[in-house]
C-alpha cells in the first residue's frame, strides 16, 4: 500500500497530466476559429483547478485564465470537463474578437453560440445551467443523480428481444423483425412530430473501447450500430483521464431511447464476440489455426454473418410491410445531420479495409455463430430503465 507521500505524488502527477491535457485541448479548440499564430499566441490561457459547488468553470479575462473545478474532474466523465473547457474557451473569444458585443448581447447571446458553433461546443454545454448539463451527461458531483421516465417502446422492444432468443428458428425470426420494425416506427413519428433541434433531446455518449488499436471488430460493431440503431457513430480518440492514457472511443450521438439500445448492444456485442471465440479456440487449434489471425478471422466473420442477418430481417419488413429502413431513416433526420455538424463541424469519412481470407476454419465457424447470434434484451430493464450490466451512466466516459 502507498505511502500517504506517495499516494499525495501520484496524485499532483495526475493534476499535471491533467493540465498538459488542458492545455492541448485548449489550443486546438482555438486553431479552430481560424485566426492567425499571432492572435493565437495572445489568447493562450493559464489554467487551474478550484473547488466549489456554485459553478462548473469559469473565464477570467482579467486574469488570463480558465478555472476548472476539481470536483467535476474527479467524478465526472472527461468529455464533462471538455464541454466545460470549450464553453470558458467560447467566452475567451468574445472577449478577445468581438469585444463590443458583450455589453449589448450578454454572456451566452448571438456571438457566444455562433463561437460556439465554431469550434464545436456540444449544445448541451451552450448555456448557463448547470443542472442541465449534470442531468444529461454526467453523474451530479453536487447532488441526486436525476432519472428518466420509462420509456414504453423501450420496453415493447426490450419483450420482442426476450422472444428473439426463442429456441424456435421462426418465432425468434419474427421477434427480430418485429422489434426493428417498432424501433423504425417510432422513430419516424419522433422526425415528423419533433418541430425544432431543440425539441428532439439529441444527446451524445462515448463509448471507450479497451485498446489504443481501432480493431476491424469495433469498426464492424460501428456500423452495425449506425445502420440498424438510429444513431451516428463517430470513431474517436479520448483520453482516460483517471487512468492517464488514450484509448479508442466510439462516439454515438442520436436520441436517448435510441443510444440506450445502442449502447446495450455495443457492450453485448463486444462481450459475446469475446465470449464465443473463447468456446471456438480449442477448435481452431487442432485444425492449426491459431493466434490473433484466428481470433479476428473468427470475430470478423461473425459480425459480418450477424450484420447481414440484420439487414435480411429488416428486408423483410420491408417487403412485408412497405417499411422504410433504419439507414433510410437516420440518412433523411436532417436534424440529427445538424446536430453531429454542431459537435463535429470538421468531420470527415473514412473507409475500412476489406476483410482478410485467412484462418477459413474459424471464419466458417464465425460466419455460422453470426447466423445464429441474437441481442438478448438488457437485464434489470423490466422498468424500461437502464439496467445493471449496460451501465447508462456509469459506463459512458
């Protein structure tokens, strides 16, 4: 066990990966708005950490500083702090750019938000309150943690998941169907009803992944996700701040009930994957297949087999039904497009690699797993709540 000087160490390190963190963030957040080294060089910030319980952060021009506030770092997620950060980082600029506007505009008016929009400040983190942004991204450090409403859809689709693990081929089938099909309807009524950006919640998570290499397994789980589960993923760096080290992140961003689905089958799918080549890998050695080529051969073909078994169910919705797609949907919420263009204005696409047609053994098996694979439904959710092993708040960095 540490020694009390030790531990007091170890902690001032961290304070300092910490800050060199903040600093780098700082800078970046400022290369966005465009202006040039000289202009850059003046705003540079001395950032420091209080404690309280009045305020998140705050930008003191007189001072040249950001005040971060301890506490939040300590309990909250990092993408807390950096909502906070870009936030001060917004007024610094209307301080330092259009300085005649503040008197007139007040301190969260027309140029702060188009500052905003700049260099990319979640909406979440526009505003003044901060029980609003304790609510919808973090656990409250100042008090009760507030919870949802159950969700009676989550619930129906949560029963349909239940029956998709029949034993019986057609009924499990139908049960698939059916709850891509509700998730589809739904979500077409929201676009059609939600009138303003506002109106649909829009919230975004982030979801580490427990490497720094981005594996052809996440980017597969990534576009199941995108395609099938009405949210937007964006592939991410983010630093582990309690840990001091970088990892891989999606980032999925959509409407609630939309991301605590999503989120359960993120974490289902990793775990599972995991989980079947553990039972496949006596197998695959005594036919001489071994090592991490096996494992991803097998993983790979898995997410493929169950990727395509999806988009065959929601086929036949389709057929059935004259249902429209998942993909069709999120392609054409025109809101949701604005809203990742607010949280990412400088966004760009990449394409994954093709697959490899190494270790066929264990990509045959995989590929039948995948066919037979189905999302059990989350458990502890009979409330329509988010359960104990998906982990709604505590599990999103």
């Amino acid at each position: 066990m540490p020694e009390p000087n030790q531990t007091e160490n170890l902690y001032m390190n961290l304070r300092n990966a910490w800050l060199n963190q903040l600093h780098h963030s700082h800078a970046n957040l400022l290369a966005k708005l465009g202006i040039n080294n000289s202009t850059r060089a003046k705003m540079r910030v001395h950032i420091y950490f209080f404690r309280g319980q009045s305020h998140w952060g705050y930008w003191s021009e007189r001072d040249q500083a950001i005040g971060l506030n301890l506490k939040m770092i300590e309990t909250c997620p990092w993408s807390t702090v950096l909502g906070i950060l870009a936030h001060e980082t917004a007024h610094q600029a209307v301080d330092y750019l259009s300085p005649s506007v503040k008197e007139k505009e007040g301190p969260h008016g027309p140029t702060f938000q188009a500052y905003c929009q700049i260099i990319g400040v979640d909406p979440v983190f526009r505003g003044s309150q901060a029980d609003e942004i304790t609510a919808r991204l973090a656990p409250n450090p100042f008090g009760p943690q507030k919870e949802r409403e159950p969700n009676p859809i989550l619930l129906k689709v949560q029963k349909l998941l239940a029956l998709s693990t029949s034993p019986e081929p057609a009924e499990a089938e139908a049960a698939l169907t059916a709850a891509g099909r509700l998730m589809a309807k739904h979500n077409l009524e929201l676009a059609q009803e939600e009138k303003t950006l506002a109106a649909k919640g829009f919230e975004r998570w982030i979801l580490p992944i427990p490497s720094s290499r981005f594996s052809m397994k996440y980017s597969l789980i990534a576009t199941i996700l995108r395609d099938h589960f009405f949210v937007e993923v964006i592939i991410i760096d983010y630093y582990d701040h309690l840990k001091n080290n970088v990892v891989k992140a999606l980032e999925i961003l959509g409407r609630p009930i939309n991301l605590v689905m999503a989120e359960h089958v993120f974490h289902f799918l990793a775990e599972r994957t995991d989980t079947l080549w553990s039972h496949h890998k006596p197998l695959a050695r005594e036919k001489g297949e071994t090592g991490l080529g096996a494992k991803n051969a097998f993983i790979e073909s898995l997410l493929r087999s169950f990727l395509k078994k999806l988009k065959m169910a929601e086929s036949q919705a389709i057929k059935d039904e004259g249902a429209l797609s998942s993909a069709v949907i999120l392609r054409n919420d025109v809101d949701l497009s604005k809203f990742v263009r607010l949280c990412h204005p400088n966004l760009r696409t990449t394409t994954s690699r093709a697959s490899s047609q190494a270790a066929p053994f264990s990509r045959q098996a995989g590929a039948k797993a995948g066919q037979e694979l189905t999302i059990n439904p989350p458990l502890g959710q009979a409330d329509g709540q988010p359960g104990g092993t998906v982990g709604f708040l505590e599990n999103r960095a």
